[in-house]
C-alpha cells in the first residue's frame, strides 16, 4: 500500500450552506478497537443537509457518513479486521454488546456516537469490529455504497411500518421471516419524500406492501419513484387517489422520509384509523399534532434513526432483488472538490443520489 | 316485567361544569337491530369529564357510556338477545363484519358511534348482536360493569405497550398467547395517572410487565395505585427512581391515560430510546413535541380508542386473577340524582370509581 500521508483534502462546514473542500490532517487510531480506513467513496447523504442547512448545531468540522474504502491502520484490539480489507462503514458506531446493541437496536448503541468525517481522503473508524462490515466483491462499489446507511433506512421505514400495520392480534412473525421473505405482502402504503432515501422506501416498501404509492413536493422526482415501482403523484392527486382505492378510508401505512413537521401531518392526514406511520427522517424541530387525530384514527407510530446492522441481511435482499435498478442508482460520481456544487444542487433537489469519488 | 314508563330520570349537560337529572322520554327501538336496556348501574367514567370539563362540542344529550342492564325491548332483526337478558354494552357500538370489525379494531367500526345516553334509567343500544356481551352471572354486576369499558381501556394500554415493545425483531406472539398467560413478562413500565383507568392499567401491566411504576398529580391517588401492585411516586421522584433501576437508559414502556399534552411529554421523557409509549387518554387538543426527542429516541407510539370486544377476553382474565382487589374498586355506588355533585367531585379527582345505581 502506498504511504499515509501527513494531510488529506476534505469537506468541512463553515456554516449554513457553506461547505468548503480543505487540506487537513489525516486521522490516526486513536483507541486500540480504531481502524483509519483509506476512502474509495463517499456518499452524499439527504441527513446532511440538516447540517447544511444549519438545523444542527456546530461548524468546523468533516462532513459525510457514508463510506466505502480500505482500512490502512488497525488498533491492536481490532480482531475482525485488517489492514487491507475493503469494509463499508455504516453510519453508526456500535459496539455489539450493550442493552441496545443486544437486542439489534445498534442505532442506541450506549458507546454510539453519529458518524461524520467520511467525506475526505481518509477516515477514522472507531469500534470497527462490531461496526464494519467486510464489502461484498459481487457488487459494484457504489452500489454496495447504499449499504452504509439510505437501503437499510429505507428498508426500516417499510419494516417498521409493516410491522406496525400487523398488530400481534393475529399475525405472528419476525425480522427472520422478512428475511426470508415469507411475510406475506400485505395493504396500501405510501412513501412521503422520493429522494435517494425515499426510493429505497419505495423499493423496499414493494417487498412488504401489495402496492406502493409515492409523492414528493419536487415533481421531477416522481419520475425516478414510478421507476422503482410505485404509483407516484403529487399530494393533492395521490390523497383522491388512496381515498378511492381504500374505499375512503386512508392508505394502511405511511413511510416518512422527510424529517419536517408537514410530512409527519400528511402522513397522519393520509393514513387510514389503526394504520401505521413509520417516520425515518432526522426531526430536529417541533412536530405539533392535532390531538382528536392520534386518538380518533388510533395511530401508531415508529420514528427514529435506523440501526443499519439490524437491517442489514434483509435490505441486501433488496437490494439484491433489484441490482440492475440499483446499478443506475448513483446519479453522480464526482471529484471531492466539486463537493461544495453539489451540496448546493442537492439541497435544491435538483440532483439524485452523488458519490465523492477517491479510488483514482 | 314491570311495563316501561314514558319518561324517566336522566342527566343531561347543558355546558360546561353543568350537568342536572331531568326528565326525557324513554328511549325505543329505531332499528331493528337496537334493544332497549333497563339500566341497573351506570358508571361515571374519567372519558365524561371531557364533555364536563367543555373540551367536546355539543350540549343537551344524556351522560354515560358504561351500562349493564336487563334488555326490555329488541328490534325484530336481534337474534343472539331477547327481552329479559342481563347484559353489558361496551362503550362503542361494532357492527362485527366491516373491514375494522373483521381485524378486531371494533373501536373503529364503520358504523361506530361513541355512546352516550347510559346515565338514564332506560338506554338504547344500537346494533345490540355484535356489541353486546351477556353478563357473567359470577361476578358482581358493579364488578362486572367495569368490563363495559375501564378494564379493556386499561388492558389495551398495556397490551399495547407490551407488543410495541416486542418488536419482530426476535419475538413471535400474538393477542391469544396473552389470553393463554405464555406472553413472558418484560421490562419496566410506568402507568401516567391513577383514576379509575390508571388503576385497571397497572393491574393489567402487571401481567406482561416485571416491574410496574405509577404517578399522578393528585398525591391522593398513589396509595390506590400501591394497593393495585404498582410502586407510586410522584413524578419527580419516580423519574429518579426509574434512572436507578434502569440504569439510567429510562422506562422500557410508558402508558398514558390522561390524555393531555403534558402527560405525552412525560411519557417521552420518561421512556427509554426504542420504548414504547401506549396512550389511550382521549386527546381533544394540540400535542406539540420536540422532534429531537422522536427521532434519538426512536420513539414509537399507539393512540387512541380501545377496542372492547377484542380485548375483552384478555381483560377478564386480569378482572378475575384480581378478584378481589376489584370487589372494592367502586368506592361510590350512588342514587342518579346525586350525578350533580358527585361529577364535581370526581374532577376534582377527590372521589374514584363511582356507579350510579338505578337497580332499586
């Protein structure tokens, strides 16, 4: 492998919408479970832009938590790995052993911490051997890419609502059925938000669902849904049209991308009495409810940041079943250094899914 | 049977704070699915205080949704019921065969109404076949009438928290383990408020629950909570204490039965990240939350009406492993022209359970 160098190129937030591509150091391990991983690619991530925006407290530092790369320094403790090793990192630490990590709720981790810093030349990975995973060859790398955080979201937002939707007055079953595809595809559900997060909703939402609706405010986007397979429209046309299909009564579930106070009231607006509303997006502010509809539709909901590992065999499958809509996926594979124009596009919704591409 | 008289006693609201007993027409048959029911007890339910309290529109109708009677008239379609039955009429009419019906969701029938018109010596019942329950001849009929309505309530509370709780991830039951008693108790849950629900709550969350906690505003109320097996705090104290038992993550489940704002946002301070909070307080205003708080704590939620049929078994099954300490739950059994004051007295939460008794 070729020597580590003292200082890399990265992309740091300055502030809101300022996000600048700069020289600074390259991390080393700082604990013995570390691994430093030399980056290949990193993906931009519809999470960044709370930051991007400025919904989110904190400049100066690295940005981006999706990534795929080789690990070129492994701390002592590291058994799992070593230098060499093509890994994808998911965007959470978690250390495989605590209450939560126990029970597959990896995202709690007790030692979690969100990860950033993966948009740059290299990345410090803290306990890898409970967070990395060993990339799989068979795949293109910007495919497996979407392994690190948006397929496994996206599949958790369609689990968790199909879980919700199948009350245990009747069905019994778990995430090893869903894994093994033997949940039987059941009811109506609609994905609020069609940007990369959003289609692998869709994608994922069609392995649970008998049929899948979508909408987003950003029209050109419905396009890209319709080919991942659901019926797309914009809000108003989609409410008539799940009205009319439901025999009046609402959509079984809806999947909420967004992380904005209006999606969370669409999709309490558009789901029928006893359906389910399963919430990925990052909330950072308020989400004011109308009490008469959380106790006259008997609504449940599921919201929260996805634990990738949990996810992980049964969002491959997916991801799997729809490799060639999936090898189209990444929109844009660009240079670190045109990072600040495509934050820009991005946030605009002007562009789908980008990769920071390192490998050359 | 003594012939049915033209008028009776009833109590009506003419507003807010202001309920009196009149005299209105009896009630009769107006389809011929209805019966006519000779009230013997009517319960005074923490639900009426929303229509007493003014948070419901609407004035000049008969209080009370909690009957148990002896049938005096049934329409000529009423097959399972005949004049002279003893009977329970849960708080919502189900027809037993729409979509909602069919899954068990009988609180959101398509042709549910929410009752009203029990606090009155005669009562009709819409749809009597698949709403009614014959009474069960063992029990006390004051004991028995708590099955019309709070028992249920305070059992899909629970149950509610219970299956949230136990996500697909691992584990496989369903409604009918729970009624068999093989659903293992789990985790530490919390009651929020101890009036009558509360109390059937917690003694329904002691049976899928280890450990059950309860609070409530008015301190009164912690020692009938005690009595009912839970450990009663008062809210700052209980926060303490639940942060040491569970060392420091919060409350695996909360269950919230007031049904104001105030009490969800203690629910979701108080419950861990991935718990459950199962509400079945009735919500008639804005609840504003923090989305910060949804999304790191991957809250998930259940509102709403509980659906009495359907949980009906489960419930009687905790009514009669507590016999006893439900031979005591009404603490008033009092004449319906003592409605007046002894509404005032139960807002004021200075009395608890309280029937109005029409037998004699």
């Amino acid at each position: 492998m070729a020597p580590v160098p003292k200082t890399m190129r990265a992309v740091v937030i300055d502030g809101p919408f300022d996000v600048k591509v700069k020289q600074v150091p390259v991390p080393k391990c700082e604990k013995d479970t570390d691994v430093v991983i030399k980056v290949h690619l990193a993906g931009l991530c519809g999470s960044d832009l709370h930051a991007y925006r400025g919904h989110e407290d904190g400049s100066g530092y690295v940005m981006g938590h999706e990534v795929i790369g080789t690990i070129v320094e492994a701390g002592s403790a590291v058994a799992n790995f070593t230098p060499g090793d093509i890994v994808m990192a998911p965007f959470s630490v978690s250390c495989g052993s605590c209450f939560y990590c126990d029970q597959g709720y990896t995202s709690r981790c007790e030692q979690n911490k969100c990860l950033t810093g993966g948009q740059a030349e290299y990345f410090r990975m803290p306990l890898a051997d409970a967070t990395l995973f060993n990339f799989p060859p068979e795949l293109p790398e910007e495919v497996a890419l979407l392994m690190t955080d948006i397929l496994p979201t996206g599949y958790s937002a369609a689990m968790n609502a199909r879980r919700l939707l199948d009350d245990p007055l009747v069905d019994a079953w778990t995430l090893k059925d869903a894994e093994a595809g033997t949940v039987p595809k059941k009811g109506v559900a609609v994905v609020i938000g069609c940007g990369p997060v959003g289609l692998c909703a869709i994608s994922s939402a069609r392995s649970l669902f008998e049929t899948v609706y979508a909408t987003d405010l950003h029209e050109s986007r419905l396009a890209l849904a319709e080919k991942h397979g659901a019926v797309a429209l914009p809000l108003a046309q989609l409410r008539e049209e799940i009205l009319k299909v439901t025999n009046g009564r609402g959509a079984d579930a809806v999947l909420e991308v967004v992380g904005h106070e209006s999606a969370v009231l669409d999709a309490l607006s558009l789901v029928r009495p006893y359906g389910a509303v399963s919430s990925v997006g990052v909330h950072t502010r308020n989400v004011t409810i109308d009490g008469n509809i959380l106790y006259d539709k008997n609504v449940r909901m599921q919201f929260g940041r996805c634990s990738v590992r949990t996810f992980f065999p049964a969002a491959l499958n997916v991801l799997k079943d729809n490799l060639e809509l999936f090898k189209s996926f990444v929109e844009n594979k660009v240079d670190l250094d045109e990072a600040p124009e495509y934050y820009k596009l991005f946030e605009q919704g002007k562009v789908a899914k980008t990769v920071f591409d390192m490998s050359k």
